[in-house]
C-alpha cells in the first residue's frame, strides 16, 4: 500500500522533531521543512538516511511548493519561547500569518488535513482557571508578548476561515508548556534555566515571587495527543498539556533536589505581562480523544536531565 505523506514545518525544532520520528514510526513518508531560525538540524540529522525522510530548507512565509501528493499537514514552525519572540517580533508575527497562511494555501492545493500549532498563550494572562476551550483570553495586543499570542490568534482564525469558506479539513492544538529531550538549553524558559544554572553552579532564578503557577507536559505525552487529534474528526481547538500544577518556587526546588545540586533560588523582577496562572482543562481531550498525560514530572525531569547533562558535554 502507498504510504502517506506528511509535510511537517518547524522539523528542526524541539516538537517538530519528535513530529518526524513519531510519523517516521507510524509509517509515514515524511517530509521535514524548516529554515533554521531556532531550531537545530542536529535534531534530526539521524534521519537523513532513512528512505522515507526529506528535508527541505525552506521559509514557510514564502511561497512553498512541496512535487507529489500530501495527506497530512503539520504546521510548527514558530519561534516560541519568549527569548526568541522577544528578539525575532516580526519573524514571528510572519510565520503565524503569512507561514499559516501559505501552509493553508498548500493543504487546500493538495486536499491534505492540516493540523496547526496554537498554544495557551492565546488565553494570555487567563481571568478563567483552569483554561476551557471556551475562553477567549486576556491578551495584551500591544504588550512585548502580543506579537506571539496575536500571531497564534491569528493562525488560530485563518484556519477556522480555511475549514469554514474552503472546506479544508482542519486541527488545531492549543498547545501548553511542553518540556523534554531537544530543548535548548539557553532557551530562557524555566525548566532548561534551572537545569542548565543547577548543571553550570549558578542560583536558579526566579522571576517574581516564584508563587506563579504553571503546569508542565512531558513531551511524548504531547506527541500522542497531537497524533490522536490529527486523526480525529474535531476541527475546533483543542487543549493538550497536563494538568497538575506547581508553582515555579516548588519547581525550582524539585531541579535543585533532582540535580543534587547547592545552589539557592534567587528572586529577579517579573517580565510585563507575564501570566500568572496557567493550568489546561483537559476534559476534550479525554472525552473526544481518549487522551491524558502518562508520564508523571520525576520520571520526565530525570530523562530531560540526562539529556541536558550529555548536551552539556557535548
Ligand atoms: P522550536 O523553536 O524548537 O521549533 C520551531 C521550529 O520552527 C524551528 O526549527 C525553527 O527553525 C522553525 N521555523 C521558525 N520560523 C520558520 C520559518 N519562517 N520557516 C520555516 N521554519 C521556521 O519551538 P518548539 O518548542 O518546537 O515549538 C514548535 C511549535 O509549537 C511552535 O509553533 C510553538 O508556537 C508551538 N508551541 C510550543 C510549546 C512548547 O512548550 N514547546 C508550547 C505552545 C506552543
């Protein structure tokens, strides 16, 4: 039988990697596409053999011509951890509209499923808790963070315009904080912060007064729900993260405690607009998707250390 083909956008990056292997492991003839903004080729440079993997180097915010068919379509090609949105507003702006707009266009060529990559940042600084896909959020349009949760705002609209007037067939994942073997180290999100000051004797610091909460996805957890939701029938948004939550003070905490480490945790000022709270109701994903978190923090921390401690080496 023919195999079917999947172009994932953003295949270097930390998600979109895992994307590859998972689809890779499924089947799938994969066709990778980033241009190496924030992500890494080393990320998926164990795939260049294979039969079944291409790779493009491509801009997604430029016109995209992919020769052959396409069944599926993944769109995770975004700068997203704040360090990166901060420093690249206008890529990133581009790459949520003008990148979703051209991966739309292809889908709709090629009659493929599109899936695209929103996140919980859409409900910015939330008045509701725990997060429903109901909520329509808090965002600040002209604050530092508005160019990214404005940009997934808006891929999260084009895509809803592409199902409703072109009839596309349409996925959107609303994605929550997601950790695990790939990320980068100096990506200035909490968790590789901590390890890699805890790994290198520094103090872990910790923005405000650390009694902000959040809550932590493993990521082969994510790639399931992701996987789930791409084959379902369910064109509106749906929350894939896990649900426990901890603030970042007993986070910092569970680092020094796994890392074996002596440093203290230092308190610096709050970033604008950053959002307090942060925990997804995942009640769609259970019922519509037979989907919930499996790996609990400890175990997931302890592989993610393993990777930070040989990257380290490296
Ligand atoms: P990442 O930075 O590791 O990966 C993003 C990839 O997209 C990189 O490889 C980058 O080079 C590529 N890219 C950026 N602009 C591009 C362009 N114009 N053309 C082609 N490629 C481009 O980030 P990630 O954590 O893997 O995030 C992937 C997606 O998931 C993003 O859309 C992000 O918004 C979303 N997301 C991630 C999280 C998380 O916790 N990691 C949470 C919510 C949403």
């Amino acid at each position: 039988m023919e195999k079917k083909r999947i172009l994932i956008a953003g295949a270097a990056g930390f998600l979109g990697s895992h994307l590859c292997d998972r689809f890779i492991k499924e089947g799938f003839h994969v066709i990778g596409m980033d241009n190496l903004l924030t992500g890494n080729i080393k990320n998926i440079e164990h795939l260049f053999p294979l039969q079944d993997f291409e790779y493009y180097h491509h801009d997604v915010t430029k016109f995209i011509h992919v020769p052959g068919k396409l069944d599926y379509i993944l769109n995770f090609a975004s700068p997203a951890s704040p360090i990166d949105y901060l420093k690249m507003p206008i890529q990133t702006l581009k790459v949520g509209s003008l990148g979703t707009h051209n991966l739309l266009g292809l889908a709709k060529e090629k009659k493929a499923r599109i899936l695209v990559a929103s996140t919980s940042e859409v409900y910015g600084d939330p008045n509701v808790h725990p997060q429903t896909e109901e909520y329509w959020g808090n965002v600040n349009p002209v604050g530092p963070r508005g160019v990214y949760d404005e940009a997934k705002r808006f891929l999260e609209s084009i895509t809803m315009a592409y199902h409703n007037f072109h009839g596309v067939e349409t996925r959107i994942v609303r994605i929550f904080n997601t950790y695990g073997p790939r990320m980068r180290l100096n990506d200035g999100r909490a968790l590789p912060a901590f390890m890699s000051q805890a790994l290198s004797g520094q103090d872990l610091t910790v923005f405000g007064d650390g009694k902000q909460t959040r809550s932590f996805c493993y990521v082969d957890d994510l790639i399931e729900g992701i996987y789930r939701l791409l084959l379902s029938d369910y064109h509106l948004p749906v929350n894939i993260g896990n649900p426990e939550e901890i603030t970042l003070n007993q986070f910092a905490e569970e680092i020094i405690a796994l890392t074996g480490s002596k440093q203290k945790i230092v308190y610096h000022p709050l970033p604008k607009d950053d959002p307090k709270q942060r925990q997804p109701d995942i009640t769609k994903a259970r019922t519509l998707l037979g989907w919930e978190p499996k790996v609990g923090r400890q175990e997931g921390l302890k592989i993610t250390f393993e990777y930070f401690k040989q990257a380290l080496l490296k």
